[in-house]
C-alpha cells in the first residue's frame, strides 16, 4: 500500500529537529540548568514522534485526499521562519528589540487584529517579561544583542 505524506508527517519531523537543537543546546549549559530543557525536548520529540506515526497511518488510507500542497504548509513554515528570524534577530539585536517586533509582524501576520492592536500587545508582552525577568527574577535580558546596554534600567 502506498503512503502518502501528509502535513503531520512534516509538523512532526519539524518539531524533533527543533527538540533535537534543544536538547543539543541544553547540553552545554550546567548540569543543573539543563534538566528541565532536556527533559522537555525529549517530551518534545516523543510526542512528535507520535505524530509522524499517527500521520503515517493516514497516509496509508485509501481514500484519504488530503496530501500535502504549498497553500497548505505555506502557513506554518513562515511562521516557523519567523520564529528562527526571532532567535537569531534575539542575539543580535536583544531582546528588548527583537521581541516586540517578532511579536507585532507574528500578530499582523496571523491576522491577530489591527496593527494598532498588535503594537500595544506587543509593547505589553515585551514589558510584562521585562518586569518578570529583569526586575523580579534578576536575569539580565539586556547582555544579549548590540541594543542590550539601552535596556539597563532597573526599578
């Protein structure tokens, strides 16, 4: 019987690189610090693994008609082409510019209101993480990226 590939095989195989390139960036950091990211992107890829199985199993069907086309994955692989334009606009911007403008193109993109809308949720989520992270938990988010040292204030 032949197999045909359909979207989960590829959501599937996208999520264990990802876990893959998490775990593979866990492993440097102390022993520690590396549990709970290695342990989720282990969680990560068993999951996904169980859904390349669970998609292989539909492709198997004979009348299934849902085969993979471009309008059907264009969607998912620009937003995960984003989302690698975010980590790396995240080194070498910071965090403070890169978030809310991931956050703002994301939103505008998804259709997740107006622009008016998407810049003030952006600017929320990029303060309520500033407040989290930089004033309450102490993490120094403005090391990261050249714009880092604008971002030095604390309360």
């Amino acid at each position: 019987m032949k197999t045909k590939i359909n979207s989960d095989v590829i959501l599937g195989v996208l999520l264990i690189v990802v876990s893959v390139a998490i775990f593979a960036t866990a492993s440097g950091y102390p022993a520690g610090a590396a549990l709970y990211p290695k342990g989720l992107s282990v969680l990560i890829a068993l999951l996904s693994a169980s859904v390349v199985w669970t998609g292989f199993k539909k492709g198997q069907e004979p009348d299934r008609k849902d085969t993979v086309t471009f309008e059907l994955v264009k969607k998912p692989v620009i937003v995960y082409l984003m989302m690698v334009a975010y980590i790396a606009g995240f080194r070498f911007l910071g965090f403070f510019v890169a978030t809310p403008i991931f956050i703002f193109s994301l939103l505008l993109y998804l259709k997740g209101g107006t622009w008016k809308r998407c810049l003030l949720v952006a600017a929320v989520f990029t303060l309520l993480c500033y407040v989290g992270f930089v004033i309450l938990m102490k993490v120094p988010l403005y090391r990261v990226g050249i714009f880092g040292k604008f971002f030095r204030w604390t309360f």
